[in-house]
C-alpha cells in the first residue's frame, strides 16, 4: 500500500464543540384580533379585523402592504392569466398549467367568484388612503409608523369564498363545505430586504408572526377545524373538550368559535356540517383529526391519527423540536397544503401527511422566504418526508426493497429527467417566475431535496444531521436565507460550502464523473477519474477485490478545504484533494490489478451524477 500517498491529506474536522450567538434578525410582530361571521347561504364573510402592528426595524414606514388573496379568483386576474398561458406550453406532451386551475378561473361568474373588499382602514383611529393593486392592498399612511414603535389598525371587510378552484374555496371535491385559507386581509411582511407585496399568482407564501385571536360565527350545524387551539371548546363540546363528546345542542342559529394561536404567521380553518373529529395525544401535542366520514377511508383516517403519535418524537429528534401545542390533520382543500399548526389535505394519504406535517419545521418555525427561496421549505420539507416515511415504514414493518439513495431515489430520477429536458432553471428563481410549472415543482421539491441528501455525500450523514439540527436552533422565527443555512452547513462541517452553493443553487451546470482508465504500475494499481461535467465534486471511490474485500479511496475537492469523516466500517483510504481546475485525478492504491474486480464511483448514489453508467467499471478476469 502507497501509505505516503495515502495520509498525505490529513482532515480537518471541527466537531460541535462550538456554541453560536443566536444570529441577530430583527422581526416585525403583530397580534391579529378578528371577528368573522360566514353566512353558509350568500358565503359571504363579514369581519372586522383589529391588527396591533409593532415596527421592529430600524426604518420609518410610510406605507403598509395587505394580501387580498381571493381577488386572484375572478376572471382576467394574473393567477387566470398565467395559466391559461401556461396551458399554451406543451410538456411531455401536455399542456403545463396545474390541472385544478386550467381556465376555470375565467369561467367564474359573479356568485362564483372570491373577492376580499376593505370598507374600511383606520391607523390609530384615523381612516387611510388606500390603493387596490390586484391581490395586494397598499395603504398610503398618513402618518409614518416610527422605529420601534406600536400602531394599531381597525379593518372592516366582507370577503366572498370563491368556488373552489386552488387551495381555498366552497364545495371542494370530496365536499367539504368551506376550505378557509388566504381568507382575511393578511399583513405582508416587511424584513431586511424591504416590503414583499408579490402578487398571488399561483404560490408560495410569506408573512409576519403573531398572535392570532379569532372569533368565526357559522351556522349551528357546522363543525370547524382550523389554526390554534379552541378556546371555547366546552362551549362547543365534539371532542374538543373531552374524547367523544358530541357538539352541543344550542338554540341559537348561529355558533361561535373561538381559536387562538400563538407565534404563528398565518391562521386557517375549514368548516363542514358533516365532518368527524379523531383526538389524540404526544409529547404534551394534541393531534386533531377532521374528515369526513367514507365507510372505506374510516380505517385510513385512524391511521393518520395512529401514525402521527408514531413519528412526532422522531421528527423532533431529527429536525429540532415542534413548538406548538396542537396540530390538526382537517380534510379540505385540493390536495396538501400547509398552514401553521394544521393542513388542510384532501384524503388520508400518510406521504402527503408526512409532508404537510414537516412543513411546520421549514415553513412554519423557520419560515424562509417561499417566494423568493421555495426550496428551502418544499425541498427540506420533501427531503424529511422521505425521512419520516423510511423510520414509520420500518416501525410497522412495512419494508420493501429500495432503489438508491436510499429514501430519496424519486427526487434525483425527476432531477435527471429535469436535466435532459432543456427545461431545468438555475433555484434561485423566483416562484411564480419560472417557465413552466414543471421547472418549478422539480427544482422547489426535487433539487431542493436532493441538496441535503447530497450534502450528506459531501461532509457524510451524521453531520448533515447535525448541521439540520444546528440549523433549527439558531434560525427558527428568524425566516432564514439561503447564505445562513450554507454558513451553519459550514460551521458545523468545518467544511467549505461556498462552491456547492453557488453551483446547485445559481447554475444548472451538471455533476459527471467517469472511470477513465487503469493500468498497473508493478504491485500497484492506477486509475483515472475523469470530470467530464462542469460541477465539481469530492468523490467516494469503492474497490471491490476477487477475496470480496472492499475498500473506499476518498478524494476530497480542493475548495472543501478539509474532508468528510469515515461513513462506514468499511477501511478508507483518504487521498490528496483534487484540484477542481484539472479535468483528471490519478487514484493509486497498493493491490495488484488482477485482484481488483470491481471499481464504483459513490455507490450510495447520492452524489447527483447524471450519467451513471460511466460510474462502474467490473472486471472480468
Ligand atoms: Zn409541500
């Protein structure tokens, strides 16, 4: 063995022996006061909203920004037009608008259609000018709103819930009455890059925390789930009070319902006459289960329930620990989508649970800026799906054989296909922005995905862990950016990240690798590594030899200045860094050729190498 070649590189890991200051970033807050009233017959909402609004940044603010989501659903709205011109774009044949939109939207009439309208907008009592920009309410203050300081603002508004088209609405597929998400007029957020005032188009959402106080009156009949926790609850009775309690009996028309939620970003509720509610307990977390009942999914629904209590201590053991006192799984909407503390998901699927669920981590706690960064929150969101999926799978002794990498096979074969269509655009586009729906959903869940999985090639498993779990730590309520997870991703690796960074989020460059050619050179063996794509990256190189001895030559890359501790038990051979400048890289290694039968590069498959077939070489002797 070439021992000198061998040890010549010596690591340089920094372990967590460190302690980082919590990062400064300062946060706007608000406390939301609402008081609604849904007339199940006109689906009309009317509501007056009181905002206690505190400027935290160092800036005075002569304007404030609103979301008026449900004006995206009349016809001739941007969400309208971007679809129907979508639909104009053929992928894999067919057109590339998101099928629960196509053009229904222009064929809403005025009954069908969602509007969010403000009578009325008062600053600290004094009415204001405003200016209606589509989905977006901007409001010319007439007083500026200091550093430092709190304003409060008294909205009066009536909403009407649109049929349902994308996400919130009326009469959902599987009938679910009312679907409430985007629904009140809702504070954009102001942070270190200014105001974000993007029009609701298709996606992707952003806001300030706060305390949410709501009050909803609805028909007697009607059952809600929603955002927060039932204050009333032994008004209300169904459970929310004590385990199979039915809803109380009163005489009024109406009911009042009555939710709070703290440090949340957003509220949402869905209400039907015939939903029924599973309860259940973990880690101090009550689990809510809100559906509506189908003699052949009753078995699926309890299962959500029995699933949940079964991996909430793992997710918290992974990805840092879940903040709130409640979560509740509510049948509505059109798929999956996350709210805090809630979803609202279409049928009991456990992936689309997984998923909505982990959102509370990257959406909810951390919060980075969805317009602006959606992989960071459907990626690393994915990626724990494919996490939490794996230990429940195991738990119920439900295993299969698995292609590689393990738990996350999907996202690198939709990546791949990405790559070779033309269609792949650099991550850091913005969410609406992008030219088709399919560049969007691959790189925001695929690549986004495959960012942590790969990283874990880059400075091994165990530290990605670490590095999620750091992560969660310093950042949550803080709504990071891309640079803050790379600079934890660094600090705790002790590995530099900047390269890995700049090429998987700004380019679309490709990683290829190939097993160029080998001679023997007297007892020792040589073999050439060829990059042949234009991203580098350190390889894990696996010798097999005819006594199925096996053995891992790592080269790390130049720019990591340091490498990845070993992975496994398997002996490891740790050369000098590969210049990223030169296209080859020479391995040595001490056996003789006619004993090597198999050479493989990374064969965990995790680094993301879009032709795999020049990876392996066997030899047949
Ligand atoms: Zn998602």
């Amino acid at each position: 063995m070439n021992r000198k070649l061998a040890l010549l590189f010596i690591l340089n890991f920094a372990f967590l022996i460190f302690s980082y200051a919590q990062p400064e970033r300062w946060q706007q807050s608000v406390k939301y006061n609402m008081n609604v009233s849904l007339d199940v017959t006109t689906n009309i909402v009317n509501g007056i909203e009181k905002l206690e609004y505190t400027n935290n940044s160092p800036d005075k603010l002569n304007k404030v920004y609103f979301h008026l989501y449900w004006n995206a659903f009349q016809p001739g709205s941007e969400m309208d037009v971007r679809s129907r011109e979508l639909g104009k774009i053929l992928v894999n044949g067919k057109p590339d608008w998101d099928s629960r939109v196509r053009d229904r939207i222009s064929k809403l009439t005025p009954t069908e259609i969602g509007y969010q309208k403000i009578k009325s907008i008062k600053m600290n009592g004094v009415e204001q000018p405003v200016i209606v920009h589509g989905t977006i309410l901007e409001v010319d203050l007439i007083k500026d709103i200091q550093p430092k300081s709190k304003v409060t603002f008294d909205l009066v508004f009536e909403a009407q819930v649109p049929v349902q088209i994308r996400r919130s609405g009326r009469d959902n597929e599987e009938g679910v009455r009312y679907s409430m998400s985007q629904w009140y007029p809702k504070l954009c957020e102001y942070d270190y890059e200014g105001w974000h005032t993007e029009q609701y188009v298709a996606r992707e959402f952003y806001g300030v925390w706060g305390d949410y106080d709501v009050t909803i009156k609805i028909d007697r009949s009607y059952k809600l789930g929603g955002t927060g926790v039932l204050a009333n609850a032994t008004q209300i009775g169904w459970g929310y009070d004590k385990p199979g309690t039915p809803l109380k009996s009163i005489s009024s028309a109406e009911r009042t319902w009555h939710f709070t939620g703290k440090n949340v970003h957003d509220f949402v509720w869905a209400a039907d006459p015939d939903y029924e509610h599973i309860v259940k307990s973990v880690d101090g977390v009550t689990i809510n289960v809100i559906y509506k009942k189908v003699d052949s999914m009753e078995q699926r629904w309890q299962s959500v329930a029995d699933a949940a209590v079964i991996v909430l201590p793992y997710m918290e053991k992974r990805f840092g620990k879940y903040a709130y006192p409640q979560y509740s799984f509510i049948q509505g909407g059109d798929g999956g989508m996350e709210y805090p503390m809630a979803t609202l998901i279409k049928g009991p699927s456990l992936g689309t649970v997984f998923h909505e669920w982990m959102h509370s981590w990257y959406q909810m706690m951390l919060a980075s800026n969805e317009n602006e960064h959606p992989w960071m929150d459907e990626g690393y969101a994915s990626y724990a799906q494919g996490e939490v999926s794996a230990y429940y799978n195991k738990v119920m002794n439900i295993e299969s054989p698995k292609p590689l990498p393990l738990n996350h096979a999907g996202a690198y074969r939709g990546y791949y296909f990405l790559q070779k269509s033309g269609l792949a655009e650099p991550m850091t586009t913005n969410a609406d922005h992008y030219n088709t729906n399919m560049g969007y959903s691959i790189n925001a869940y695929s690549k986004g995905e495959m960012l942590l999985e790969q990283l874990g090639y880059i400075v091994s498993d165990s530290v990605r862990d670490q590095i999620l779990l750091e992560y969660y730590k310093l950042w949550r309520f803080k709504h990071p950016n891309p640079n803050d997870f790379f600079k934890v991703a660094q600090d705790v690796s002790g590995i530099q990240l900047g390269w890995y960074k700049e090429y998987w989020l700004n380019t679309i460059k490709s990683i290829d690798y190939k097993i160029d050619s080998l001679w023997a050179d007297g007892d020792i063996t040589k073999i050439r590594l060829r990059r042949i794509g234009e991203m580098p990256m350190p390889i894990d190189l696996e010798l097999t030899f005819r006594d199925s001895s096996r053995e891992i030559h790592y080269v790390p890359m130049d720019m990591m200045l340091a490498g990845k501790p070993a992975e496994s038990s398997e002996t490891r051979f740790v050369h000098e860094p590969w210049n990223w400048t030169n296209p080859t890289y020479v391995v040595e290694f001490d056996h003789p050729l006619t004993q090597l039968i198999k050479a493989e590069i990374d064969p965990t498959k995790r680094m993301a190498d879009v032709n795999l077939d020049n990876n392996v070489l066997k030899l047949n002797w």
